[in-house]
C-alpha cells in the first residue's frame, strides 16, 4: 500500500513514518512538511536516518497529486477539513489523527473549538478509531478518525463500566498526566526546561477540548482536568465514578474489565496500578480498577503512550482493522524497560 504522511514533521507525524518502517504492507511515497519541505527525514529527525536516508519532505499541498492508496493526516485542528473531502473524492483512504472528524455534531465544534466545521458532511462518514470499542465498524471505514489521547485511556478504563450501567453517567472525574510530547513541538512558556523539570501542572480546566470526546464516547458527564509532567512520554489516568450497586465491589470491576478486554491484545488488564512508564514504546494500554465500598466509588485507571497506543501506533491499528488485517500487524507490543 502506498500512503502518505501529511504533518510528518510533528511528533505524532514522526511516529506515524517510525512505524511504518515495521509494518510490511506499508510503503511510504510522501511525506509533507510545510516549512520543511526540500529536507531529507535523516537530517530534520536523525533518529529514522536508518529507514529514510533518502525521503524528502514535501509540501503539503503536494499530496493532492500524490498516488495513494491511503493517506494518514497528522496536523492541527482545523486543517485537515481542507483536504479529506478531495482525498476521499480521489478514492484515497483518510485516516485522521486530528480532531477534525471525531465529533459527531457540527454545533460541537462551535462550542468547543471556537469554530464552524467546513465538512460538516462528511462527519457522518467517519469511523472513531478506538479498536477496543469500534472493531464491528472499522472494515471497509474510508474515513477514520483517530481518537485523542486522553479520550483513548478514558475510554478504556470507564467504557465498560459505563456500557453496563454500573456506574453513574453524572458525576464523572477523570485526572489525566501526560508527557509534554502531548502538546506537540511547537514552544512556549509552559514547556520551557527551567519552568518544565521537577513541576506539575494543571492545564486547560473546565475547557479542554478532549471533555467533549471522552463525554461522546463513554455517555457520561465528565469533568475532565489533564496536568503536563516533566516527561517525555507516558499517559496515566485516574477517573471516578460512582457505583449503582453497593453489592458491587473491586473483584466484580476487575471480572469486568478481564471479560471485556479478554479478546483484545493490545489492552492488559492488571491487578496491580498501572505505572506511566510500563506502556512506554508500545501499543498497549493498561488497566486496573478498584471499588471503595466505604465511599461508593469506582476508581478506574489506565495508562498508555501517548504518541503511539494514544496517536501514530492506534491510527495504524485501526487502518489494519479496516483492512481485514491482523490488528496488531507492524505495531510495537512491549515497553521499553528499564
């Protein structure tokens, strides 16, 4: 399979071309990089000098007249809507690692990203690409919309508890940490090393846009705070939510997530709190889950990395899945230890 890669200069890009390299159907034709463009891949990110000595990055536009059979979009929000409308016109396959095509009312883009979608009709089209939970509606998907980070380990963890009713939809609160490569490469303040190293920090409350995905996925109410930590990579989330039956406990939780989970290779269930390191380099997510009867609340846990199982190596297992392929085909599936 010919693809491209558009927005190959971003952490999420990069990893998307990383993975490539593993995977034996895919072949990469172009990859952009707007203000990158002319650069060799093993000069601009001297770690793929390895598997790219000699692709160049292109301009954006570029891939419009690119021979593909499927293109992965890693860019901002709010840019891909230019450009999945003729890809998919062009009979190219889309899988979308933006926000662009996750949401599935138009009025939610207003209202959380400031803005009116400008393919609004194509949002029935998309497929959310969150395996564990979308495998039935995956094959023959044309356009798929990659699922963020923080929704991804969310769902994971409270989904099941939430698809049996076990829990309450009102109420719900999910703290998340996250390694800085989850802002992107662009710089500011915030991610300065002097202010970054041995801090802890809360960011975007009450408003971050992630709320409204993890709200449309799970059917609950959220309130949703992420905090950035001086690491590179890594996801962990604790979430709350209280139980429907007193008679519910921590070995009932657990019996819930190892049925739901039991088929899927890429989410391990653990009787022990996930760590945010253990995830690190692969496409696994790891949960646990416990019941305080004391209180009546549920505490499910997850964590994953988030540029690869929460990006580059989920856009991958979602593309395999659409394809009738082995899900776990080309993807790393174990951490990186110590």
């Amino acid at each position: 399979m010919r693809i491209g890669v558009v927005g190959a200069t971003g952490y999420a890009g990069l990893e998307i071309l990383r993975l490539c390299a593993s995977h034996p159907d895919l072949e990469v034709a172009i990859a952009t990089g707007e203000t990158n463009a002319g650069k060799k891949v093993a000069e601009f990110a001297p770690a793929l000098a390895g598997l790219y000595p000699t692709l160049t990055f292109s301009r954006t536009s570029d891939v419009l007249e690119a021979v593909l059979d499927v293109v992965f979009l890693a860019l901002p929000h709010g840019h891909s809507q230019a450009l999945v409308p003729t890809m998919l016109e062009r009979g190219v396959q889309v899988v979308d690692l933006g926000a662009d095509f996750r949401l599935k009312s138009a009025s939610d883009y207003v209202d959380w990203y400031g803005e009116k979608h400008q393919a609004a009709q194509l949002l029935a089209l998309s497929v959310y690409g969150l395996v564990e939970r979308h495998r039935n509606e995956l094959p023959g998907a044309k356009l798929i919309a990659v699922p963020g980070c923080y929704p991804t380990a969310s769902s994971i963890a409270l989904g099941p508890f939430l698809d049996r009713a076990l829990v309450a939809n009102q109420g719900i609160v999910v703290n998340a940490l996250s390694g800085v490569s989850g802002a992107g490469r662009a710089t500011s303040d915030r991610l300065h090393f002097s202010r970054l190293a041995g801090n802890a920090e809360a960011y975007g409350l009450l408003t971050h846009r992630h709320t409204i995905e993890i709200q449309q996925e799970i059917g609950g109410e959220v309130l949703f705070t992420p905090h950035l930590v001086p690491t590179s990579r890594g996801m962990l989330v604790t979430a709350y939510a209280r139980v429907t039956s007193a008679m519910f406990g921590t070995s009932d939780a657990m019996k819930v997530l190892r049925e739901t989970y039991a088929d899927d290779p890429c989410v391990v269930v653990s009787d022990e709190p996930p760590t945010m390191k253990d995830p690190v380099g692969s496409n696994l997510c790891f949960v646990s889950a416990r019941v305080d009867q004391r209180t009546g609340w549920l505490v499910a846990m997850s964590s994953l990395d988030n540029l690869i199982k929460g990006a580059a190596g989920q856009a991958i297992q979602a593309w395999n899945v659409s394809t009738d392929r082995d899900e776990i085909l080309g993807l790393p599936m174990s951490g990186v230890t110590p």
